[in-house]
C-alpha cells in the first residue's frame, strides 16, 4: 500500500479554525468566518465576544448554518469513503430472484442481510429497480414486512433498510394506488412502524420512511388517518427542522404538504408550532429554492386556517420573512407569498398584517411585481394590494388632514 493509500487530503476550509477537524455542523458567524457549530458555542460560551480567527469584536453572537458548506463537506466524505472502500461483488438478477425466494419462504432467517444486499442491488441503478418491481409477490411482501410493527420495532436496522428498500421501489413503481390500498388495509399496523423509524431511526431512513408516508396517503381517508397521529405531525416538524440537511427539511416540507390538506390537520399544525418554526426557516438566507417554495407553501396552507392567521397577525417577523421572499427565491416562492398576503391583507383584511406588510417595505415590492413579467393571477392578487394600500394610505392622509384643519388658526 502506498502512502497515497493511507491519508486523505482534507481541503482546509472544510476544516474548523478552532479544533482544526472537518466540520460537522458549519455555521457563519456574523464577521463571514465558518466554524463547527459545537466548537464556536463552547467559545461563546466562555464569555468571548469575539471571532476567533479575526478577533473582531462581534455585534452579535448569533450564528447561521453554512448548507452550502455542509453539502460541499457530505459529497467529499462520500467520494472519500468510496474511493477508499472495496466494492462489493454485484448480484446477478438470478441471486436477487434467489435471495427473495428465500425471504419470502422464510428458509433464511437472516432477513437483515438479504434486505441490504436487495437495498444496495436497487441503489446501483435505476434497471435493477425496475427488475425487482416486476418480480411476482415482492412487492405485496414488502407491504407485509413494514406491516409486522412488532418485528419491526424489535430490529431496528431491520426496520430501517426496509423502508429504504420501499422508497426506492414506490419511486419506481406506477401502479402506486394498488400499493396504497394495501397498506391501508394495514394501516394501523403500519402506522406504528412509519413512527418507530422516524422517530428512531437515522436521519436517511427517516428521510426515507417520510417519502413512503407521502406516497401511500393518496387519499383524503387516509390523510386523515395518519396525519391524526400527533406524533407523526411532531416528528415530520422535526425532520423539518433539520439544520444541516436540505433534503430531510425539503422531504419533511413535501409530506406535510401532502397530509394537511383537510382542515383539522391544518389547525393542528398550527397548535403544535408549525408557523412559528416556518417563519423561523424564511428567514434564513441560506434556505434552498425548493424549500422556499415549500415553506410558503405550507404557510398559504395554514393561513386559510383561523388559527393561522392569528399567529401570522401576531408575529410581524413572519410577515417581514415571506415579503422578503417575493422576487427573491423563484416565481413559484412569489407567487405562494403573494397568495398568503392577499388572502391576509384583502380577504379577511387583517390590519396588523397590512401594517407589518407596510413596515417592511411590501409596497415597493408589489409595484416592482405588476412591473415584472408574472401570471395573470399574480398581478390580479398585487393589484388588489395596492389598492387595499392606496386606500389606508388615503385614509391616513385624510385622517391628518383632518386634525390639522381643527388647529390651524383662521
């Protein structure tokens, strides 16, 4: 073995200027220096004020998360693990076709390890996905598997490969209202398996698991059925909220999108602090376009809700967040901040929201909007702002005028 062979050249800016390793957790502070999220808190900590690698005094101590950063870090370990790592012997369709005839019949008790070989055969390519969809029973198995929650919860990397193996296979498979069906015919037992791996599962298979969720809650019946589990609300806010990863918080934002349609999921949502944990994700500069889109989405969902839209009136930041988003992320991200504050301000006229738009220079930004090249829906929803905001502002004028007219000396 060479030298080559027994170290990895680590980029420096991948590593942290406090402990000098690669950084699991990037954030910025506010002097533009990127630090590991544990080894800058533990500076703060200690009473410094300042950065460490400029030793600028610091205006304020918050931080943001680097995602760009963190994806740059996660692709690097991976090449390096593959490029140091043997690959294993591939299976033929003849040893997959083997493999599942003996898990089905039970012959080999060592099911964990037929599901990762299976699960690393369907990662390899999109043909061998397709191969493993078209064999006979496999399929209607999988459903069987995640449906035995007791087996489930007892084998926990079981649990996991087999939710994985079950995304990739949904991905691939059209006949998906088939599958739905039967896993609603099972639901209850399913149910307990899809919140046993979010909850304790790693962050891919939770990621994983989420997707399965969305695919099989096809139908208004069955939206109801799994979004009525608090716990799955909770845990899908909390794969939400993951810092450090776009792809959990984007899958989480999709699942939720899916499963809240009916009103009384809606207001739950609401109940358990989905809005203040989306305004909270608004207006982090780093958040990708698709979770921009998705994070007003959601936030148009919920702001149809009377709950909502009282927590939106009472958090002016929430306002100033999706403002700032118009003409920022994509037409898809305007187009959802558009539609929230046109139901806010002209539907149901909420004064507090129209002045926090107002404060946060949301006029300005409706002008430039009718100036740009928008749908026709668009423009219709800001020209119906503008003039819920020539009328106050009128209104205002008038209004001063008036009290200026009783004291002017004649």
């Amino acid at each position: 073995m060479g030298r080559d062979d027994l170290y990895i050249s680590v980029p420096t800016f991948f590593k942290c200027p406090i402990s000098l390793d690669v950084m699991k957790s990037p954030v910025s502070l506010c002097t533009g220096v990127t630090y590991d999220r544990s080894s800058i808190q533990r500076w703060l900590d200690s009473g410094h004020n300042t950065c460490p690698a400029t030793m600028q005094v610091l205006h304020t101590k918050d931080f943001v998360p680097n995602h760009t950063l963190q994806r740059l870090i996660r692709i690097w370990s991976d090449s390096s693990q593959r490029a140091h790592r043997p690959n294993p012997p591939s299976l033929t369709q003849a040893q997959v076709q083997a493999l599942i005839t003996q898990i089905i019949q039970n012959q080999n008790q060592n099911c964990f390890q037929i599901i990762s070989k299976l699960v690393s055969f369907a990662k390899s390519s999109d043909q061998n996905v397709k191969f493993l969809v078209t064999l006979d029973r496999f399929v209607p198995f999988l459903i069987e598997i995640i449906s035995n929650s007791n087996w489930m919860i007892a084998n926990t990397n079981y649990a996991e490969e087999t939710f994985v193996l079950v995304d990739l296979i949904l991905h691939e498979d059209r006949d998906r209202e088939c599958i739905a069906k039967l896993v609603v015919e099972k639901r209850d037992c399913v149910i307990s398996s899809i919140l046993f791996v979010l909850k304790q599962g790693s962050l891919s298979s939770r990621i994983a698991t989420a997707r399965v969720l969305e695919f099989i809650a096809m139908d208004s019946q069955s939206k109801l059925y799994f979004a009525e589990h608090s716990d799955l609300l909770n845990e899908l806010l909390r794969l939400v909220s993951s810092e450090s990863d776009s792809d959990a918080m984007e899958t989480g934002l999709s699942t939720l999108i899916c499963i809240s349609k009916p009103k009384r999921i809606r207001a739950r949502l609401i109940q358990i602090g989905a809005v203040k944990l989306l305004a909270k994700l608004l207006s982090d500069s780093n958040l990708s376009v698709m979770a921009n889109e998705r994070v007003l989405k959601l936030l148009e969902m919920v702001s149809s809700c009377k709950e909502g839209r009282a927590e939106m009136s009472e958090d002016g930041a929430c306002v100033a967040a999706i403002v700032k988003r118009m003409l920022k992320a994509s037409a898809v991200a305007t187009e959802h901040a558009v539609a929230i504050l046109w139901s806010l301000c002209c539907v149901f006229r909420d004064s507090a929201v129209q002045e926090a738009v107002a404060r946060s220079n949301g006029v300005t930004k409706i002008l430039l909007l009718m100036q740009s090249d928008c749908s026709p829906a668009v423009r219709q929803m800001a020209g119906d702002l503008l003039k819920i905001f020539r009328v106050n502002s009128t209104s205002c004028l008038s209004s001063y005028d008036t009290k200026t007219t009783h004291i002017m000396p004649f």
